[in-house]
C-alpha cells in the first residue's frame, strides 16, 4: 500500500511542479493533465500549486506511515 501511496504522491508532484513550470514559462500544450481540462482553464498556476501541496502531504503522508509501522 506504501508503494501506491508514494506513487500517486510523485505523479501528483510531477503534474504540479512541470505544469507551474510549462505554465510559467508561456509553454504550449504538453501531457500535463491541468492543459485538458475544461474546467482548470484560466486557475492553471493555482491548480498546479494545489497539485504540489496535495503531492507533497501525500507523500508526507506515506513517509510517517512507513516510519509507524
């Protein structure tokens, strides 16, 4: 379960931290998933940040829970 965990929580981390980067720098459309869909349209960057905190206490998250068990 760990592993999952720490595995949304890095895909999670990779969205935000390439998508603040792609949107920052007026990059085109790429893979990141806040470019395809309708409803994000306009809130990218703050999308994106909310993609980093939430990555970043998930992975929190999975690192205590190891640390527990």
């Amino acid at each position: 379960m760990k592993e999952i965990i720490s595995g949304i929580s890095l895909l999670l981390l990779i969205q935000g931290v390439g998508g603040l980067i792609n949107h920052l720098t007026n990059g085109g459309k790429s893979w990141f998933l806040v470019n395809y869909i309708e409803a994000f349209q306009g809130w990218e960057i703050v999308i994106d940040i909310l993609l980093i905190v939430i990555g970043g206490i998930i992975g929190l998250f999975s690192i205590k829970k190891s640390s527990l068990s």
